[in-house]
C-alpha cells in the first residue's frame, strides 16, 4: 500500500496517509474533514548522509 502526501486545499494542513490508490479520493483532512485536497512530493532520502567537508587545496591557484 503507498504512502500519499497530501495537502488540504480548504485548510491548508499537509498530512500523509497510508491508503490504496483506489480509497486516495475518499481520504479527508484529519484537521478539518474536507476532501478538497492535493497529493504533493515530498524529497526522499535513502541511505546514510554523508558528511562531507572541502577538500585540500591541491596546491593550484
């Protein structure tokens, strides 16, 4: 089953629901119940995050 984010367009409030792609229209707003809603992306990250700093100077100028 996938996860939706969504974003109530009568209240504003943005939540994510587990639900089937066929119930996604039934899902309402848990703030305010409209069903008035968009589905939006969200960036994912999948793994470890990495630290990083700059590298050396290589002697270049």
């Amino acid at each position: 089953m996938p996860r939706y984010d969504f974003r109530c367009l009568n209240c504003g409030h943005e939540y994510e629901k587990w639900v089937s792609y066929s119930q996604k229209e039934a899902v309402t707003c848990p703030q305010c119940e409209s069903k008035q809603k968009e589905i939006i992306f969200k960036a994912t990250v999948k793994g470890p995050i990495a630290n990083s700093t700059c590298s050396p100077s290589s002697g270049f100028s």
